[in-house]
C-alpha cells in the first residue's frame, strides 16, 4: 500500500492536490459533535504546522473527507535554517510530546550539542510539506484525544487513508474542474447522509464555515472554484452555491452506505439503476449527491491532458498493452474529466 501511494504521488516542483478519505474501524458511528469539533481543532493546528492547505472538508460520523493542496516540498522549504526548523515546533508547543522535545532542545542549546540540534531539526523537516505525515499525525493525534475521552485503546480508523490525485489550476486557467466538482462533493456529504437539509446547515464542513465568515475556508473554496488566491468570496460564492443547490426529486427516508437513515435529494436507487441500465448518465449536480467511486478509487482525476501526463511519467507501472492514461467516468454527465482507474461496477450509487 505505502509503495501504491507514493507511485501516485504528483509531479514535482508544484503545489499538488488531493482528495483524501479515511474511516473509522468497521465504519462504526464514533463521532459526535463533540469529537467532530476536537478533530476540526486539530485538523486547523496541524495544518498550519504542516504547510498544506484543506480546500474543502467535511467531517462525519465515521469518516471525514479533506481536499488538500500540498506544496512542493523543496521549493518551499529552500531556504530553511535549522533555526526555522526548531521554531516551527512552537505551533504545536501545546501537544506534551513537542513540549518533551522543546525541552530537549533547550538543553542541547546550553550543552552546545550540534549533532542533536541536527537531528532534531530533521526529524521536523520530514514532518512538513508531507501528505502521508500530515494524515499519520492527524489520525494519530484524533485516536489518543479519542480513546482519552472514551476510556478506550486500540486503533480507531481502517488502515491507512484513501487518496486521488486531481488536477490543479494552469497559469491563466479559470480554476480546475476537478478541484470544483470534488469540493461540492466533499460539502454535499451531509446532504446525502441526510444530516441537514442545506449544507450551510452542517457546521463541520467547509461552505458551512465559509458561510458562516470563516476566512480560511472562503479562501480555500474560491482557490477550489477560480484556480487564483486573491479572489473575493462574493465573486465566487453564487457559481459555488449553483452547484450545492441543484436538485433532483426528494427521496423518501433510506439508509446510506455509511449507516444514516436519510432523505436525500436526488433519484432514488430504482432510478438511477434505470438510468444506468439504459446506457444514460445522471445529471452530475444529481450524480454528486449520490456515493461516487472515483472520488476515492479512480486514483487521478484532471482532464484527458493531465492524467496522460501522470500515465507517461509513471509508464513503467503499467502494462504494455495499456496506450494512454485517461478513462471516461460512466454513470454521469461528467463533461471532460477522466480518472486514471477504469471503474465498472457501481461508479455511482
């Protein structure tokens, strides 16, 4: 799995983004809004100590959704002093295990230990700019605040977390369709889990905070929507909205894959198979309030152009009789986004 992950790890020398997933063991219901308000604390610290970016998010009840921009590690860290590396654990100075390692390095500052200082220093630098040590720490920091709270020990999540890479913003480009339709995604989950009847309603995702004033999530879904840094959110908040507020048909109560009972919008389960079968493709403001596979298994997603280009760097990892990278996305009028896994069987539930 770790050999996987950094096969589909992006292009170096620029910023990369993902959608990431994990779950709690067995999918079981842990999270309440206690533990969910805990986890958006942490998730907001160890972001900021990390140097990436949460475009989107959402957390639920027994998983949680992240859309991530991780810079690139070496153009961001280029000019580095050891000295920065040991003040960037005050951002954590909260945590006893970096209080424990403050302390250490008072200590070696007065013996004038060097060697240690060093070391220290790298232990830091490997922690930032990271996607894999970001989600390790997170989860890892959840599970003791959790288990802490519950009188509890053991593992909390099922393995490791699921990731996809997508496509991000060109130069002069007007914002990245992936980056758009998987950040609604990521904030219609309380829609589909019937958890609220408008996602403004949910507190624990990121257009809820947005709409609410938050400045890093406004900031984080106009980059998701516009592809630019310095966009104002009212410029930007009706195109997003469009694509939260579309709806098909209301659905009686059923239950979700995630173990909710729910009232979603959208077409039933006896429609959509209907659609399927027939050879037509949902809406995609339908489809993205349905569960989509890609979003988690299709391992890279962009434009025709994009996931070629992953293909061709990492042709060694294919077989020769495979010709080029991007696949369609069935099940939905998904425009000209393609995905890197060609997923056949329930893409869209």
């Amino acid at each position: 799995m770790r050999k996987t992950r950094e096969f589909l790890l992006g292009p170096e020398g620029q910023s990369n983004y993902y959608h990431v997933v994990s779950r709690t063991a067995g999918r079981v219901i842990l999270f309440g809004d206690d533990e969910k308000e805990a986890f958006r604390v942490l998730m907001l610290r160890q972001l900021k100590f990390s140097g990436l970016r949460a475009l989107a998010w959402c957390f639920m009840g027994n998983h949680f959704h992240l859309l991530l921009e991780v810079p690139d590690k070496e153009a961001a860290l280029r000019n580095w002093s050891r000295e920065d590396y040991l003040n960037r654990l005050k951002m954590l100075k909260g945590e006893w295990s970096t209080k424990l390692v403050m302390a250490e390095v008072e200590r070696c500052q007065e013996m004038g230990a060097e060697s240690v200082l060093d070391e220290i220093a790298a232990g830091v630098k490997e922690r930032l700019f990271d996607l894999s040590m970001f989600m390790k720490e997170l989860k890892m920091k959840m599970t003791l605040v959790y288990n802490k709270k519950h009188g509890r020990d053991g593992t909390l999540w099922q393995g490791r977390f699921r990731s996809v890479l997508l496509e991000g913003a060109g130069e002069g480009d007007d914002g990245s369709e992936a980056l758009r339709i998987v950040a609604a995604y990521i904030d219609l989950n309380p829609i589909r889990a019937g958890l609220a009847q408008v996602p403004e309603g949910y507190r624990w995702c990121s257009y809820a905070a947005a709409a609410a004033g938050n400045r890093e999530a406004r900031q984080g879904l106009t980059f998701a929507v516009t592809g630019r840094q310095r966009v104002a959110w009212r410029t930007v908040e009706a195109e997003y909205r469009c694509l939260l507020y579309v709806k098909g048909e209301e659905v009686g109560a059923e239950v979700s894959v995630d173990g909710y009972e729910k009232g979603k919008g959208g077409f039933s389960q006896a429609e959509i198979a209907e659609v399927l079968e027939t050879g037509g493709r949902l809406p995609m403001a339908v489809a993205l309030r349905c569960r989509v596979r890609y979003f988690s298994d299709g391992a890279v997603m962009g434009s025709q152009q994009f996931v070629d280009e992953f293909f061709e760097d990492k042709r060694e990892g294919f077989g020769v009789k495979r010709k080029d990278g991007g696949r369609r996305m069935r099940g939905a009028q998904w425009g000209e986004l393609r995905v890197l896994r060609d997923l056949r069987k329930d893409v869209v539930s």
